[in-house]
C-alpha cells in the first residue's frame, strides 16, 4: 500500500503550504484530530470519502478568513441554531 502512504504525505505537504498542522485539517472538517495520525501510523487506511473532506479542507482554506472549511456535505449537515 505504498501509494496510500504517499497519498497521505501528499495531504501534508499541501496543508504545510497553507501553515495548517493536519491536526487543525481534521478538525476544520470535522474529524477527530487523531484521525491523521493513525493513517500515519498504520493502524487504519483512509476512506476515499474522508481524503476527499480533508483534501477540499486543505484546498478551500484561505488564511484570515472565518468560513467554515468542513467539506460541502459536512458542513450541510452542521446542525442550525436553536431559535
């Protein structure tokens, strides 16, 4: 599964570029910030599903700005405001 490994480093040099940790990826699309590193150390294997999210997090970033970064269907799914 060498081109797993290398899909996943790809991911953080794309979010290095943007000055993110993949910590603050995951949570930006709603993962849990651990998620990362057990890819990196083996003990799950991305879902194409949730590369995707953090790829689009990565991708759609822009510093400064407050959007909300999480992957169009994530962020559908983000609960509204009681009113």
């Amino acid at each position: 599964m060498d081109w797993v490994r290398k899909q996943i480093d790809e991911l953080e040099v794309l979010a290095r570029r943007k000055g993110l940790t993949m910590s603050a990826v995951c949570r930006m699309a709603g993962y849990p910030a651990s998620l990362y590193s057990r890819w990196k150390s083996g003990q799950c294997e991305p879902t194409m599903f949730r590369y995707r999210d953090l790829w689009e997090t990565i991708h759609n970033y822009n510093r400064g700005d407050n959007e909300d970064h999480r992957p169009r269907q994530a962020a559908a799914e983000k609960p509204q405001p009681l009113r």
